[in-house]
C-alpha cells in the first residue's frame, strides 16, 4: 500500500510539473546565435522530437530566406490578388521585431489563383532576409497569411531607402518599446495597401519556411520585384526597436525560385 501511495504521489507531482511547464514560454532564440537555432536543447522535454523544439532550422532543405537572384521567368505562375481593407490593428513589439496584428474578423486576405489565404499580421526585418545576388536591402517586410487548415503563405516586400511612408511611420510611432507589450490606438488605422509597391503583377516564388523558429517548412512565398521605400530617419528608427533582426540566406537544395516573366 505503501508503495502504491508514494507512486500515486508521484504521478501527481509529475502531471503538475508539465501542466506548469507547458504554460511557459517557447524556448528563447536570438539572431546572433542563428547557425545554432537547429541544436536549441528545450530542458522541460523528455522525448526526442521534443526536445529539440528548433530541429527543422537545422535539418530543413527547404529553408528561407533564399538568394533570389536564379529565378526562372515562368508564364505558369498563379496570379496574385491583395485584398487588404483598412484596420484599427494591434501594435505589437514580438521581442523579435516590430509587428502589427490584425484584428479578429479582419477580411484582408491574398489570393493565390483564387485560393484565400487571410492576412494576419505584418513585421518587419532590418536589413532584408531575401537578397538578390550580392543586394542587401535595408530592411524587408512579411505579410503572413494562414488558413484555417495551417497552411501559411507569405508576401514578402522588399524596402529601400528614398521617400518617407506614411503608414510605416504610424506603425513606428504605435509600437511599444518593450517585448511582448502591445498597443491599440483606436484612432491609428492602418491601410497595408500603402505598405505595398504600386507594381504588385512582378514577384519572386518558391516553397520555404517561417524565417524564425521553429522554422516550419510548408511555407509559399511570394517577394514582391518591386520595392517600397522608407526615408534614412525611419530606418534608424525601426533600428531602436530591433537591428540585424534578419535570417542569413539559406541553401536553394533543389529548389527552383520562379519569377513572372
Ligand atoms: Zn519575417
């Protein structure tokens, strides 16, 4: 009886212990140390997939961001459709980068050869993720779509530095200074249509993967050709918030990168 009571016991501590475990956060990561994110060790985990919650940045073919500049022109390609309305949006600093949330119900969505995809949010990476060649640019934006069923697309934009953006600068000026805090403004309502290049027929596309932990492949990216631009004061300022925020270029393997003829 003994025996049976200290077992009991310890199956209840145990269940506590993963009950308060599984509430914590997601295993930290940072930017500097990005060739490890693959090898990252999650201590509360005792069985092997587990346990390395990051494995697929590490083991992944099919990673992003990607050099773009082997794209071959094809007539093939799905056309896209941006349907992005306006939003009283949420202003949220990820403690990895400037991102803006979209509102429950929100209707903005991309459509790809007809297939809906709704947008859910939009942050931003300093300098760019995706080169072209041996072109940097300044920083990059990513729209991220999900379904219902998980599958994620995302429109990347690409960002130079020329003339000042109106939208980005609210976006600046709406987001907290502190990790994981957010804003709503009532009266900031963001149209992302003003966050996209007047060109939008003109795109990059190949299969990839979240650009961040847990690096998930099963991602369709489309990188607009065109980029938008951002004036020198605002790129400092998205650096007060998150500088070198980016990726490094991953292995094609054998992927192709398509691009509208
Ligand atoms: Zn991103």
């Amino acid at each position: 009886m003994k025996i049976k009571t200290i077992f009991t016991g310890t199956i209840a501590s145990c269940l506590f212990a993963v009950t308060t475990l599984m509430a914590a956060e997601a295993v930290e990561w940072s930017y500097h140390e990005q060739e490890e994110w693959g090898a990252i060790h999650d201590p509360s985990q005792t069985v092997a997939p587990h346990m390395y919650p990051y494995a697929v940045c590490g083991l992944g073919q099919h990673q992003s961001p990607v050099d773009l500049a082997s794209a071959n022109p094809s007539r093939l390609l799905n056309k896209l459709k941006i349907r992005y309305p306006a939003d009283t949006v949420n202003f949220y600093n990820s403690g990895h980068g400037v991102q803006v949330n979209f509102s429950e119900g929100y209707q903005g969505q991309l459509l790809i050869g007809g297939e809906a995809y709704p947008l859910i949010q939009f942050h931003f990476h300093e300098p760019s993720e995706h080169v072209i060649g041996d072109r940097t640019f300044p920083a990059e934006l990513h729209f991220v779509h999900v379904r219902d069923d998980g599958k994620i697309a995302v429109l990347g934009v690409l960002i130079e530095i020329g003339q000042e953006n109106e939208v980005f600068q609210t976006v600046l000026d709406n987001t907290p200074y502190t990790g994981k805090d957010s804003n709503q403004n009532p009266s900031a309502s963001i149209n992302p249509v003003l966050l996209l290049p007047r060109d939008k027929r003109h795109f990059y596309t190949l299969a990839g993967s979240l650009t961040t932990p847990p690096c998930s492949e099963g991602v369709n990216w489309y990188v607009l050709a065109n980029p938008i631009s951002i004036s020198e004061a605002q790129l400092a300022q998205l650096k007060s918030f998150y500088s070198d925020n980016a990726r490094l270029p991953q292995d094609l393997n054998n992927r192709v990168v398509a691009e509208t003829p």
